[in-house]
C-alpha cells in the first residue's frame, strides 16, 4: 500500500470532469501577489492511492493540452508561468511531506529552493531529454522593465529568490538553466545521488557529454517499465514472421502502396526533433 501525488497545472482546453476543493494559497510572481486555488481528483490502482492535485491560475489555464507552456522561450511570460509551477510545487511538497519528491526533467527543478531546510524532501530528477535544460535567454526577453535592470536582479524578481541564490543554483555556463537548480541541489544535499536517465545508453551518454552533469557519482539508469514477452523460441518466431507479413502488407494497401511483400518499410514513432535522430532518418532513406 502506499500513496502516489502528482501535481500538475490544469490547462483551459481539458474537461476535468467532478473535482474537489483542496486548499487555495497565494505566491509571489515578479512582485505580484498569485492566488493558486488547488482542485483535487483520487482513484486507487494496486493498492496505490493516486492523487491529482490540479494547479488552477490563469497562467496554467490559457494554455492548452497541445502547447502546454508559454512560447517562444524568450519571453517573460515563461519565466512567470515557470516561477508559479515550481512555488506551487514547493508549497505542496511542504504541505503533503512525501517520502520523494520525483521531478521530471527542468520544469519543476527549482521547488526545493523555495523550502526551508527542516522541511526538505529527498529528490529524484529523472531526465528524459536534457538537451532541453530549461534554458531561458534573457538577452532575448523584449521587456521594458528588463532592460534598466541587471538580469540577475530581474530574474530574482519573477522568481522570488534571492540574486545569490539564482546565481548559484540557476546560472550555467553565462545562461539561466532550470535544470542546473535540480542537480546543484541533489549535489549539495544528496552527495549527488538521486539524477537518473530513462535507459543504460542515455544514463552513459548523459554522464559522458554534458558538462552540467559532471561531479556527480553515477547518473542511474532506469529499467524498462513494461514486461518482456515470454521467449517462445523458433515457434514464436516464425508465428511473427507470419504477422508481420500480414502486417505490412495490410498497411500497404490502407496506404495505397504497391503489394510488395518485400519493401522495406520505416515506422519511426516519436518527436521529429533532432534529439530523436530525424536527421538520420533523413540521410539514410533512399531517394
């Protein structure tokens, strides 16, 4: 038995369906005072509780399930929309004091800062693509306010934080970093334990090409979450040779492509950024 939490901000395209009341609090956003109303949802899945606490604020609400954040990432309305999810989080850390907090990539890798010592939570930062590193370019940022105050300053404005505490954990190689907070901070309090990849591979890539990664003892690779197949020999393989004959030549005619039971056929199935190796997709496919 245990509880799961997870927090997440509440987008205007997304019917939620019955939600119950949780708690409201207000936060400091580039010295405005936010109030953040907290909506609820619980089922129970293995005899794991499962709660939904939904971030309702008109920062989360004017984006939709499809853009999600604020666009482009030089703008100031990124850095405010990312300063309120991460105080939202560390709020509700200190409210629920879980066992973990497990954070996913950059965005919500600032929550420790905002937490008072006696009341820190472990961490686990687990990186699914760290190329993108919650970098913000604030050269960019077309702000008039931004442009008669250093960035150090302004950004401590948006983000309630002290200008030594952004320099020390947010700043990398001359750019403000959101994911550099995650890692500084399991280095400081955690002897550098806690930063994991989603394979073996990208845990080894991760560890030997990313400077903002080096110090640490191990970056741990996790294990696939689903069950392998039971091996059933040379049965099973020619059972799949046979479906996959079937397969290809059923998606053939859907597509409308020669019945050619021996083309070649690609399916690629993911993001066509070039993290996930489009470009060789590309180089490699005959004209």
């Amino acid at each position: 038995h245990g509880r799961l939490s997870l927090v997440h901000p509440m987008f205007g395209d997304v019917e939620y369906g019955s939600l119950d009341e949780y708690k409201s609090f207000a936060v400091v956003v580039d010295g405005k005072t936010q109030h953040v109303d907290v909506l609820t949802l619980e089922s129970e899945c293995d005899g794991i509780t499962r709660t939904w606490y939904m971030l309702k604020h008109e920062l989360f609400t004017k984006q939709s399930k499809k853009a999600p954040y604020p666009s482009p990432m030089t703008k100031l309305e990124v850095l405010r929309y990312f300063s309120l999810w991460n105080q939202c989080v560390a709020f509700l850390l200190a409210d629920l004091s879980p066992d973990v907090y497990h954070c996913m990539d950059y965005h919500a890798a600032l929550a420790p800062l905002y937490m008072q010592a006696d009341r820190q939570v472990p961490m686990i930062l687990v990186l699914h693509n760290a190329d993108y590193m919650g970098i913000v370019e604030t050269d960019f940022i077309n702000d008039r306010y931004w442009r008669t105050v250093a960035a150090l300053r302004r950004l401590s404005l948006v983000f309630n934080l002290q200008t030594a505490t952004i320099r020390k954990y947010c700043m990398f190689e001359g750019r403000f970093n959101m994911l550099k907070a995650g890692v500084a901070f399991i280095k400081e309090t955690q002897g550098g334990r806690g930063v994991c990849g989603v394979s073996v591979n990208y845990a080894v890539e991760l560890k030997r090409e990313k400077t903002l990664f080096s110090g640490l003892p191990a970056i741990m690779p996790l294990d696939n979450a689903t069950d392998p197949a039971d091996d059933q020999g040379a049965a099973g393989v020619d059972e799949l040779r046979a479906r996959r004959f079937k397969a290809k030549a059923a998606l053939q005619k859907h597509c409308g492509l020669d019945l050619d039971p021996g083309a070649k056929i690609l399916v690629f199935i993911g993001r066509w950024v070039k993290q996930k190796g489009v470009d060789h997709i590309a180089m490699l496919t005959p004209t």
